[in-house]
C-alpha cells in the first residue's frame, strides 16, 4: 500500500526571523513518518540533513595582524608599503575609527565572542592571569566563539597562525584541548599557543599535533601560514564548494621578534635616518593628503619619556635607523603574504561573494623594545632595560636567527601617527585605534569609501552575525550565553552616514583607563609601557585627560581644565562601567604577574619537588615545564654512550631568548646557561665519557635571598666531578617566552650556536629527573605583596 509523505522532520526549536536556531546544538534527529512491522509498511526512510548555512551566507576571510601602529601601513599614511591593504581599500572600505583593547590577548577574546574582554576574563595576556572574575584568562563557555556559531550553522572554520587564548596551563600534550582552538569551534587549527615565536624556528602545532621543524633552510612563519591558508581554504571549497568558509588568520608579525629575510629588510635602507621625530611630520601629511584622518587633526606631542630623535649620538640613530629597516621589511612581508592568502580566495568560485575583513593590529604597535631597543624581548618581560652599546654589536645581525629583536619605543611611538602612546595604553588612541579595511564585492558598492563610526572590537561578532543571517544563540552547548556586547555596524556598508551604534565604551589594560562617551573621551595614562618595573599606585590619585574627539581626532588637545564637570561625569561613568563588566579589581602589578608560581596560577608541576620524563617528551611549553627560576635544584640523566664520539642534546628548556641545555659535543657533556640571550655561561667536561651507561648531574645551589641571584653550578658523570663554576646572576621572572622541554633532541629555538637542530642525541637516555628546592626569594611573596 502506498503511505503519504512523511512528516515535517524534527523538534520545534526557537529562532528568530533569520531561522538560525536560538538553542544549539540542534535537536538530535528524530524520524517523525509512521514506522510498522517492517520497512514495506512504513514511511519512506528519510535521513537527517547537514546543516545548511542561511542562503547567500557570504564566505568570510578574518585578518588580524599582531603590534601594528595606525601610521604603519601606506594604505593609512604610514612609510611601509601595503599593497595587500591598498587593493581591499579600493574596492572597499576604510574604516578610521575602530578600536581595540590595547594589548593581545584581550583583543582577540573579544574579536571571537562579541564581548567586552573583561567579560570574557581576558584582562590582560594569558601569561599574567590572576584568579579574580575578569583576569583569569579562562574564557567562560557562556562566551561561545563566532567559530564555534558559525560552524554549528553551516560553515567551514579554521584558525591559522597565533592562538593566545588558550590558558598556559592547558597547553601542553594532555590539554585538556577543549580551549584550544579546535575546542573553540575551528574544525582546523595551524599555528602557535603563545604571544609571541621565533619566526625562524617556531614550536606550531596542527590541530593537536607537533608540527616536526622544518628543514628548508628559506623557512619563515609568516609565508608558512600563508601557505597553510592557501592550501585549507582551496581543499575546503573543492571539497564542499556549496559550504561557505570562515578563515581567520592570525599572524605572528609583526609583533617581536621582528625577524624577516635580508633581500626585505635592505628594500629600506636608508629610508628612516630622519628618525621617528621626521616620520610623525611626514606621516600625518600623507594621512591628511589622503583622507584617512580629518585635514584639521593636530600631530600629539612627543609622549612623556621619549627622547627627541635630535638628541641621539651618530650611533644611537645608526643602530635605531637599522631598527626601523627591520621592522620595516618584516611589515612588508606580511602585508605580501597576507596577499597570497587574497589572491588565491579571489581565485575560488564564487569569491565576489567573501567577505574579507583585515585588521591592522591588535593594539597600536609596542613600545615592549625599551627606549633603546632589544636584542632579547624576554629581557622586557624580566624587568631589564637593555643598552644600545651592547646592541649596536649585533647590528648586522638583526632580522636574522640569532636574536628576539625589538625596535625601541620611540618607533612604536611613530608608527602610533598621530596619536599619543602606544600598545598597553588603552587611555588613548596610540594604544587603540587602529586601522580596519572590509572588502565585500557582492555587496559593497562605494569603492575606496572611508567611514569614520565609533567602532569597538565586540561589534565584528554582531555585524557578521546579522550579515550572514545569523541569530546569536541565547544557549550554546548546554549553556546559557552572555549576551553579546557588540554592536552592529553592518548599516554603514551601505552607508557612510549611518549613525554608530556604540554611545558608550570603557577601556581599561594595566590600569590605563579610558572612557569614550557620545563623543567625549575621558582618559588617564597610569604607566608608561617601556618600563616593566612598576611602582605603586593610587588610582584616586591619577590625573585625568579629557577630549572632545568628535572635534580632536588625534586626541590633541586637553580639556580637562575647561569642562570639569564633564570629566567628572564620564570619571563616574568609568566606575560604574568597570563594576558591570568585571574590571575590578584594579592589579598594576606587572613583571611578577608572569611569574606563574609567585600568582598561583593553576599547574601540572606545582607540588612536585621530583619530576621524572622520557625520551619523547618534546615540546613541552614552558607553562608546564619545572619552574627553576630562584631556588636551587639538580637535573639527572640516566644515559648510555656508544662512543666517544656520541653528541646530542640531553634536556633543554628555552631557547634564543633563555633557559639551558644539558648536552655532549664530541662526547663531552655541556651545559649551557642562556641568561636572556646577553651571556651564555658554559661548563664542559674536558674529557669525553667512556661508552657505557652514565648518570650524568648537574646541580645548581642557589644563593637566595631574592630574584635573580647567583649561585654554584657543578656537574659529576657517575659520581666523579668533571666541571664546575658559578652563575652570578639567574633569571628572575620567567626562563622563556615559550619554549619549554625537550628530551633527546631540540626542539624550537637553539640554546646556543654551538650545534645544529634538531640535534639528537646518538645515544640512549633512560630517563631524566628534575629535583626542585623551595621558592628561596627572602620573603614570602602575596598577591597583596608581590
């Protein structure tokens, strides 16, 4: 007998207008036809669809580059080419008013889930988390990401290149992985869970996995994930050419080190001895002569602390000039592979229907080089200043694999034109605005349109939710969603006087506060960002700035004096703000927030005073390595040598920019101390070990008493002593910035020159213990205290 038609399919489930579902995951598929004793008496079988996305949904290309300055890039006035940003802007649109939070971390919490980066517990990077509400670097899984919305409505995800989301902790080969970025809704992941990496030898993972080293000797990060982009985006749309793509990019530059191949860095020589006095004058006349900042903005001051370019000595402008040529070509670079990635979306079928959108920085560009510059970033992180008559030594070398370089903050400053201050100032525009460009060619008629709304980092997640037809999920996995704290700007794709919807936004990073309301912006600088070492701080003491930036877009003129009641109101307006998003507790505490044991921070290590590991264990991050800064403690290896001439690396934790190696050169045991990159102290034995089995110690018997002290080094093969000596000084704060232990070969960076990675050891190791002795600081450090 023939049945009817089966029933509509599925459970009643809440949407909006869009149809996009309110509650997701969607109901577990249910046949809803009449099912009898067999299937000839049933309804016709009818299997669960894939999820489609709304018709029309566009392909989306997200581009975030990492410490970029307003007046960096050429698209925007700046002295570095951009013809990746020029060819979106012209057909499409500029946008000169959008913000984001001051630093990374933040920045990119809010980019991926619409809200306020307080709300996501992102009030800083993930390396200086503390365990109050809005600090704790944990995203809340009421704070679902737009990758993971997205994915559930019908689109391909991946994440390529930086991921500094992920809690330190939870970064090692257990994970647990539900905040890496395949947890956070990416079907694909390529790329790094740190703030920064060594673009020569980075430590990446694909998915889960450990990337093996590269062994192509032009090998560099930023044209890697390009290729890793290129290579997803084209086998995703072959495969399902039906399914739209959601592709964010994140890439390592042009934050520190600024690394880059020599034919990019000589394209600029000589085009900065005018210094960065010369490029603020000549930026912002090309920024006016091109529209992107009205004709009547004023040039700030020169920030507080930074010298004048004048004042230098003819090797002081020598070193910083070649500085800037660095920084240069690396941006350059970036900006080119970044175009590579569009070129080949423009390629696929179907591309006028993408929507790009490429953000010029995450923060203004950083000021983290010091006054004058940086061979070794970690340095920074570590509360030293670094000298320029110790870096004008390796100035021929700066770019290459041999340095964590950074330019001095003045650059940071220039490339900031025309704002005050830089990255870590959320106070001010140098520290938060920056430049966005959105391509869409299917929708976006204007070409080469400039819009000039109050725009926040939150509002990306609104405005693509309603232009894919998206409808932002009141409950997500089981959880109930915070509400998005965006506000969609998708009205001035159409038209460039559309009206903001943003009236009201705080700022807060370090305790640079800021408040942006109806046109009037409050703003109170607390610390300047090249100095680690912060001193106390009273917040009902700081001095208030106050601007009316409707009329002063370079925030220029101080009005604080003549509307005093004004400030008092947005003043006010800042508390209540901070109350409501989780900002309080204010914490100005700096360098020793990195320090994960002095803050208590959740640990695979902490309480265990014996760690044993195996060979294997390879890329551990630094977050889940032994924490062997200021106190003493004694590494034993349990090896067996074959001959005379077996090498290779035993255990290493760091590399270019700190920590130590345990290894045999020419079957002589070694081991290296690299402090900060500024010394690599070394003890070797002056004999071979015979073949056989050994138990190889190294033993370190700190002075205490304090951070970074001294203390006693001896190392003994079976018993006998074979080298001994003395570190006079030890890293106080954290031994890497990412890199942590490897076991039988080296992974990442080298500890020193002396060898050549992977440099894996021809011999057989057991196994390698680490003893640990108690924190030995001379006070009992508090996060009252500390």
């Amino acid at each position: 007998m023939k049945k009817a038609a089966a029933k509509p399919n599925g459970t009643a489930h809440p949407s909006n207008s869009h149809g996009t579902p309110e509650v997701l995951p969607r109901p577990d598929f249910h046949f809803t036809g009449d099912v009898g004793r067999t299937y000839l008496d049933s309804d016709p079988a009818r299997f669960p669809q894939p999820v489609r996305a709304p018709a029309s949904a566009p392909n989306i290309l997200l581009i975030l580059i990492d410490d970029c300055g307003f007046g960096q890039y050429s698209t925007f006035g700046g002295g570095i080419p951009s013809p990746t940003m020029d060819k979106l802007a012209a057909e499409g649109l500029r946008y000169n008013r959008f913000h984001t939070t001051a630093l990374c971390s933040p920045t990119r919490a809010a980019l991926i889930t619409g809200r306020n980066h307080h709300s996501t517990s992102f009030a800083g990077i993930t390396e200086a988390a503390t365990g109050y509400d809005g600090y704790t670097c944990i995203l809340p899984r009421s704070c679902g990401t737009i990758g993971e919305v997205l994915r559930q409505n019908g689109y391909m995800t991946a994440w390529i290149g930086k991921n500094h989301n992920t809690p330190p902790w939870e970064t090692s080969a257990v994970g647990p992985f539900d905040r890496w970025a395949n947890g956070l809704g990416f079907d694909y992941f390529y790329g790094f869970n740190a703030g920064d990496m060594n673009h020569w030898n980075p430590v990446l993972f694909e998915n889960r996995n450990l990337v093996p080293a590269s062994r192509d000797p032009n090998y560099h990060l930023t044209t890697d994930l390009a290729d890793k982009s290129i290579a997803w985006v084209r086998q995703a749309k072959a495969i399902a050419p039906d399914k739209p793509f959601f592709l964010y990019v994140a890439t390592g530059a042009t934050h520190a080190p600024h690394q880059t191949p020599r034919e990019w860095i000589d394209r600029f020589k000589g085009q900065f001895d005018d210094g960065w006095d010369a490029y603020r004058e000549q930026t912002i006349a090309r920024q006016r002569k091109l529209g992107v900042i009205p004709e009547k903005t004023e040039l700030t001051v020169r920030s507080k602390g930074l010298p004048a370019w004048d004042s230098l000595n003819a090797d002081q402008k020598r070193l910083y000039a070649r500085m800037m040529e660095v920084f240069a070509g690396y941006a350059a670079q970036c900006d080119y592979e970044l175009g590579r990635i569009v070129d080949a979306v423009k390629q696929l079928p179907g591309s006028d229907n993408t929507l790009v959108i490429y953000i010029a920085g995450d923060n203004g560009a950083s000021a983290e080089g010091g006054l004058e510059g940086s061979l070794c970033e970690n340095m920074f992180f570590n509360g030293f200043s670094e000298k320029w008559q110790d870096n004008i030594k390796a100035i021929d070398e700066l770019g290459g694999p041999k340095h964590f370089n950074h330019f001095p903050s003045a650059w940071a400053h220039a490339m900031n034109t025309p704002f005050q201050w830089t990255k870590q100032v959320a106070s001010h525009f140098g520290g938060t605005r920056n430049p966005m460009i959105i391509s869409w060619p299917a929708k976006i008629k204007e070409k080469g349109g400039l819009r000039d709304q109050f725009i926040h980092t939150i509002d990306i997640v609104p405005t693509l939710y309603e232009l894919c037809g998206i409808t932002p999920p009141t409950d997500l996995n089981g959880v109930k969603q915070k509400p998005i704290e965006g506000v969609s700007f998708a009205a001035t794709l159409d038209d460039a006087q559309a009206k903001s919807g943003r009236k009201t936004q705080y700022f807060e990073l370090g305790c640079n506060r800021g408040l942006y309301h109806e046109g009037w912006m409050a703003s109170a600088p607390a610390f300047v960002p090249w100095d680690p070492n912060r001193q106390e701080w009273d917040p009902d003491k700081a001095i208030w700035e106050l601007y009316n930036v409707e009329e002063d877009f370079s925030q220029a003129r101080d009005l604080a004096k003549l509307f005093p009641e004004k400030l008092r109101e947005l003043q006010d307006l800042w508390w209540v703000e901070a109350a409501k998003y989780s900002v309080l507790p204010l914490d100005w505490r700096a360098a020793t927030r990195l320090n994960s044991e002095l803050m208590g921070r959740p640990s695979l290590i902490r309480g265990r005073n014996s760690i044993t590991y195996y060979p294997g264990t390879i890329g551990l991050p630094d977050a889940a390595s032994p924490a062997m800064c200021n106190k003493s403690w004694k590494i034993t290896a349990e090896i067996e040598i074959a001959d005379g001439n077996t090498e290779g690396m035993v255990i290493t934790h760091g590399g270019l920019e700190g920590g130590y190696g345990l290894y045999l050169k020419e079957g002589k045991p070694t081991f290296v101390y690299n402090f900060l990159s500024v010394e690599r102290i070394t003890f070797a034995a002056k004999e071979p070990l015979p073949p056989g089995k050994t138990t190889l110690v190294v033993e370190f018997k700190y002075d205490g008493g304090g951070f970074g002290k001294g203390g006693q080094i001896s190392m003994s093969a079976n018993g006998k002593p074979i080298a001994s000596g003395r570190l006079n000084r030890t890293i106080p704060i954290q031994l890497s910035l990412g890199e942590g232990i490897d076991v039988g070969t080296d992974t990442g960076s080298p500890i020193d020159f002396t060898y050549q990675l992977p440099f894996t050891f021809t011999g057989k190791i057991s196994h390698v213990t680490i003893d640990l002795g108690p924190l030995d600081v001379g006070e009992k450090v508090t996060a009252k205290a500390s």
